[in-house]
C-alpha cells in the first residue's frame, strides 16, 4: 500500500496508540474527582499540559485540549465574536480557508457578524498591504491558516503577526492544523493570540487536538457546564486523548528538525515530474510547504484517477477531505483565478514522513498509467 492522503488524516504511531490504551487502562478515573485516583489523573493532565507548552515554547495555562481543528477553529472564531461583539462586529479572513473556518464565518454574518474574505494571488497568498486596509475600528479578529490544505500555500503569518501588534484592541487567530511538524511556526510574542491545532494530521488520534490561547485573550465558550479547561471547554476532559496527543506532538516535532530535508526531496521529486507528465497542471506554488502537491488533469474526472489508482493500493485524494464528496469545484483553486478545467480536476498528494522515495517513483509510474490507459479508452 502506497499512502498519499496524510493530510485527511495520518496513520497513527504505535507509540501514541499505546499511550492511549495505557492511560484509558490504568488512569481512568475523572480527573474533576476528589478521590486519590481522580486526583492521579488530574496530576497526568496537568503533565501533558506542561509538556505540550514546553514542546511549542508556550506557558502551561495557554494550552486548551480539544478535539480537533473543527472544533479548535470554531472555539476560536465565535469564542472572540461572541465575546467582543459589543466592540465591533467585523472579521478578517481569507478566501481559501478550510470549511470550518469558512462556514463559521458565514454563519456569524447571519447573526450580524460583517466578514471581510480577502483574495490571494495566483500563488494562494494574501496581501498583507490589503490585509492591513482591511483592518477598521471595529475588527476584533483576524483569522488566516498558515499552510492550505489543499495547495500547500504557505501565508505571512509572521508579517500578519507583527501588523496585530499595532492593533492592541483585535486578536490574530491562526489555523496550523496542516503546518504544524512541517512548517515552522514561533508562537510566543509572534502576535498570534490563538492557534488551533488537531491531533490526527500529525499521526495522533482522531478526536484529538489542542488550542493555544495567550493569557490576554478571552472567549465566550462554546461548551458551558462543569469549567474544565479554565472554563473554556466544559465537559470531562479526554485524558487518553490529551497524553496521547502530546506524545504525537513531541515526535512530529522531533522528525520535522531531523527529517525535513527528506520530505522536501520527496516534494521536489513530484514537483519536478509531474510538471514534466503529459497532461498534468501542476497547481502548488513552487514556494509551498513540502508535504503537499497539488495538480489537475484537465479532461479526466479526478474521481477516475483516484479509483483507478486505488485499485493498485495507491491512495491519494480530491480537494480536502472535508469537501472531497461535494461534486463542486475547489474553492481554492478558483480563488487562485484558475478555469474550471483546473478547478474541477484537481488532485492532491499529500506526505508524511514515513513515505519513500521509491513509493514515489511507484505513484509517478502509476499515474502515468493511469492518464494513458483513460485517454486510450477514451479514443
């Protein structure tokens, strides 16, 4: 098998696996218990917490588990607008972000909410000059991903961090759930107030993730009830989930400063042959993050390619998974000014580091075949 959709989701390493399974056997009580074995558990996630601001560089009480990037984006977002409306009622976004930030947006403007959705360039890039005329009186946030999920687009994140500064009054939220162990990203004093990141891109858990939130920055809750989680996510935390996801943490960090340069040669190497396939359009930028590439095959139904390629136990994917079944074209491309031959065709290989070289070399003949086999039916 030959797995090329790692931005969907990652396999998850044996090691979190086993964390998880030790902890659900062994520390299994409500860490909100009085009794000793509630008081262990409340002590392992208050641990995990530690670990997880050591590993980012962050302070313990600015780290929230969550269950994923859903629901850190949606936190994020209606968290600032529910909790600073009475200052202002204007957002700042992009038009490529993933659907829950998107739709969180949309559905805040039927409720009053006015969202500017700022263009990118042919690369998937925001102007930071539109960016900054963008900000009025009454923005109270900004919110931008750092990598795009389905290009691979990496955003000025440290440029939009620095304008922030000069506006005290809104916040910077950032979603770094395709970047994060790939592309880095300083966190302290960056000026970004929230960042969301999810478990099961970084070969953790579904249903596994975590915000970082600075100690300034204040969110109406989305979960009221028992004030877990400074009383920002309510609910029995996920202990299992919370270590598990910290372990994940911990080793995508460690392979991204050993293994990079293994999974930009991986990128390159696509890069390089797919611009050269006949019939194929690359649509990544050149200067993208490296565990992803997407292109189009203008004229074959991408749903085609991937079943066919499937067959051989290839797996790449369509959009982002969150959209892959909705037959419309990619909203991404679009707004990267691309036609519909390209928008409606796309394909995206996604990386991890525990993909090869050779398994490279393989999907690239594959494909080739593919493309042949399909035009030669079609003739």
């Amino acid at each position: 098998m030959i797995y090329l959709d790692n931005s969907a989701t990652t396999k998850p390493h044996p090691s979190v696996l086993e964390s998880f399974q030790q902890v659900s056997s062994t520390y299994f009580a409500n860490p909100s218990s009085i009794h000793q074995l509630g008081g262990t558990a409340e002590k392992l996630l208050l641990t995990a917490k530690k670990q997880a601001a050591d590993i980012i560089g962050i302070g313990v009480d600015e780290v929230v588990f969550t269950s994923g990037g859903t629901e850190g984006n949606n936190t994020a977002v209606k968290g600032i607008a529910l909790e600073h409306q009475g200052r202002g009622k204007h957002i700042i976004t992009s038009s490529i972000e993933h659907p829950s930030i998107y739709e969180t947006c949309q559905s805040l403007e039927t409720l009053g909410f006015e969202v500017t959705y700022l263009p990118v360039d042919e690369n998937g890039v925001v102007s930071v000059t539109e960016l900054e005329k963008a900000i009025r009186n009454d923005t109270i946030l900004i919110s931008i991903m750092h990598v795009n999920n389905e290009t691979g687009s990496i955003q000025p994140i440290e440029k939009i961090g620095e304008i922030a500064k000069k506006y005290p009054k809104l916040f910077f939220h950032v979603d770094a759930v395709q970047s994060i162990g790939k592309v880095p990203l300083k966190l302290k004093n960056s000026g970004i107030d929230i960042c969301t990141f999810s478990g099961h891109k970084i070969h953790g858990l579904k249903g596994t993730g975590m915000l970082y939130i600075n100690n300034r920055t204040k969110l109406f809750p989305l979960l009221h009830g028992g004030n877990q989680e400074y009383s920002i996510r309510s609910g029995t935390e996920n202990l299992a989930g919370s270590v598990s996801f910290v372990k994940a943490l911990r080793i995508i960090k460690e392979r991204e400063k050993n293994e990079h340069h293994h999974l930009l040669n991986m990128k390159n190497y696509l890069y390089d042959e797919l611009n050269e396939m006949d019939g194929v359009e690359v649509n990544t930028p050149e200067l993208a993050a490296a565990h992803i590439v997407n292109m189009s095959v203008p004229g074959i139904k991408p749903e085609v390619i991937i079943h066919m390629l499937g067959e051989q136990e290839i797996y790449i994917s369509t959009k982002s998974a969150c959209s892959s079944k909705l037959k419309d074209e990619s909203k991404v491309l679009a707004a990267c000014g691309y036609g519909r031959e390209r928008t409606t065709t796309a394909l995206r290989v996604s990386l991890s580091y525990d993909n090869t070289m050779e398994e490279m070399k393989l999907f690239i003949q594959a494909l080739s075949k593919a493309i042949k086999q399909f035009k030669e039916a079609m003739e």
